[in-house]
C-alpha cells in the first residue's frame, strides 16, 4: 500500500481549508498546515494525516524548515506573499503549486522555475486555471482562431443589495483584478487594458448577465496564444449593475488609490454567502474547414457538503482545481518540472480526475451533496 504523500499547504483561510478536506478525504496525502494565527488553525479537527503549524511565512528560515521533505508546497495565500513561498519552494527543492490571479507574482514564479529540478505551477485555481484549460481544448478544434472570450463568475444566488454581490472569497482578489491592468491580444497584438473597461452582456438559462475586464484570470494563455489569434480577452461575470458602482467607487471616490480603505468597507458593509454559483462563459469563433465557426462552453458549479460541512462554490471549484493539478503532479500525468502552464494540461485527463470531476457539466444543481 502506498504511503501517503507528504504535502504542505500554506495558508488555512476559505479555500485552504476546503483544500485540507478535500486532500484528507482521499486518505492519499499527509498534510501540514501553515498559518500565522492559532486561532485559525484551532477550529481544525484532529486528523491522523494533519499537522497544523503556526507560523509567519515572511520567515523564509523556518519556512524552509517546515517545507523541507515535503512533495509539493500549495500556497493558499494572497498574492503578495506568493515570491516568499515560491523563493522558499525553490531553495529547498519541493514542488510548488498556487492559485495567485496576479500578474507580476507569476511572471516571478516563471522566472525561478527556469532553473528548476522541481515543478513550478502557478495559477491552479477557477480563474486563471481551469478556465485555460477549457479554452485551450476549444481552441485546437479550430484551423484559424479569430476570436476568445473567457468568462467566470462567482455570484449570489440571491442577491439582495445595489452591488448585486456578495463576497465569496478573498477581498484582496477582488480588489487586485479590479484595479490591476488586464493582459488580452487586441488585433493579434499582445497588449494590456483597464480594468473595468470592455462591458458586454449575455443570457444564459433566462438570466442577464454583464462581464467586463478584470486583471490577471486569463493567465498564462494570452502569450501562449500570441501571434495565433486576432482578439482574447478575460472578464468577469457579474449582475446588470455592478460595474458602474464599482467604477464610482475605485475611480470617481479614488479608492483605487486607498484599497486598505475600500477593503474594510466591502469586508463590513457587504455580507459573505456559501449560497453563490459558479459560472464558466467560453466562446471561441474561427474557421473549421474554411466555415466561420462559434463554439460555446456554459457551466454552472453551485455548492455542496464536503465531508459534512457545507462549502461555496468558489471554495469547491478553486480548491478542486489545485488539487486535481496536485494530482496528476503525484501520478506523474503532467511533467514534473520546470514552469506548467496550465493550458498544456489535457481537459479529459483533468475531468477525469477524482477532483476534477466537480467541473463535469450539467450535473450539480442547488442542494446536492458530495
């Protein structure tokens, strides 16, 4: 019988938790849990195959103690402590997986993983992650690309406020692909936009929706596709409405400028909810057999109970998704080194993953369990 695989997880916030559950469920990995806060790690129940370990990441020293013996590090942590643990990945020569959505932070992790023994593979969550390799699948049906457009959202399902939102997972996240400027290809150029800007609406199963450009989901794709492609852009999916709130707040207000400001008054006026929905938008267009052809991938993850306890749906499809990754790592399914883009992993060997199920379409509906 094989051992369970050692694994560190760095950080025990809404999706590291949801990690830990996911992972101890499989009974395949022994899992150390980091976090600077007892507090947090406390509510965690004992598990034969969990060590929880307070700590302050920004210590490389004893993270490298921590880290060191382990298979893969996962850091479920916000973006600006991404090149901490990366840099400390590197040195001790573990694998390393993230789910930062922020742009400089990757093109760091790319930059230590040119030199390498181990895998370096960031952007592992919904978006940028699965939302890639979905797009990359789409798109090698086509004999000439003309056009991409690559939507996610994590929404309420019943919303009850002006924003037509409810937080659903890292403020930070939020605020950051927000503000941060988007990398897209415009006119086969590789160029980068405003955030906020772009708005288009859509239908999907009698519902209006608008999506707009946010920074950093379209990952690693927009240079992979450089050159082969006349326009790829990324937005965010949201309610009719939000947009123009949130350019008045960031703009007009200048929180743009002051997000420790804009964070506490989003984190203390807009309520959380495990009740949301996960949307997945894909349209490619271009030519099959000299046809101009539109494909369209729709998908809608809602929550459920994972090992008892109830999580959201950006909780599930995030954390699904590094692990899914974590998997295929373990399995030997992906190359074990130097920087994986998330594009070059297979769809088929992804869904059929044992994680990586939770993406099969048209099979979870509001209420259902795992």
């Amino acid at each position: 019988m094989q051992q369970p695989t050692p694994i560190a997880i760095i950080g025990a916030g809404k999706i590291g938790e949801t990690i830990v559950d996911l992972l101890l469920d499989s009974g395949d990995y022994q899992v150390t849990l980091v976090d600077a806060l007892a507090e947090t790690l406390a509510h965690f129940t004992p598990h034969p195959l969990l060590k929880t370990v307070q700590q302050d990441v920004n210590d490389p020293v004893t993270l490298a103690k921590t880290l060191a013996g382990h298979f893969a590090v996962l850091s479920s942590t916000p973006f600006y402590l991404t090149k901490t643990i990366a840099t400390t990945a590197f040195e001790v020569g573990c694998h390393y997986l993230d789910l930062t959505e922020d742009v400089a932070s990757t093109n760091f992790v790319k930059t230590l993983a040119a030199k390498a023994e181990s895998a370096f593979i960031p952007q592992c969550g919904l978006a940028p992650g699965f939302i890639s390799i979905v797009t990359q699948n789409i798109a090698r049906g086509f004999d000439e690309l003309e056009s991409i457009r690559m939507c996610v959202g994590a929404l309420p399902q019943y919303p009850s406020n002006s924003l037509n939102y409810n937080l659903t997972w890292s403020t930070d996240g939020v605020i950051n692909e927000y503000c941060e400027p988007c990398v897209c290809i415009e006119d086969g150029e590789l160029r980068q936009t405003p955030a906020l800007e772009n708005l288009q609406h859509f239908s999907l199963d009698g519902m209006s929706y608008e999506t707009f450009n946010t920074s950093g989901g379209i990952g690693s794709l927009a240079e992979t596709l450089s050159g082969k492609v006349k326009s790829l852009s990324y937005q965010t999916i949201r309610y009719p409405g939000h947009r123009d709130i949130m350019k008045t707040l960031l703009h007009d207000l200048r929180l743009k400028d002051r997000r420790d400001l804009l964070k506490d008054v989003l984190e203390n006026a807009v309520p959380a909810t495990l009740q949301d929905v996960v949307l997945v938008f894909v349209t490619v267009s271009g030519k099959q057999q000299r046809h101009l052809i539109q494909e369209t991938y729709a998908n809608k993850i809602y929550g459920r109970k994972i090992r008892g306890i109830q999580r959201s749906a950006i909780q599930i499809t995030t954390a699904s998704s590094i692990c899914a990754v974590l998997d295929l790592l373990r399995n030997g399914e992906i190359p074990n080194r130097g920087f994986i883009r998330q594009e070059n992993i297979d769809l088929d060997l992804f869904l059929h993953n044992r994680f990586g199920r939770v993406y099969a379409v048209n099979q979870h509906t509001p209420g259902c369990h795992q």
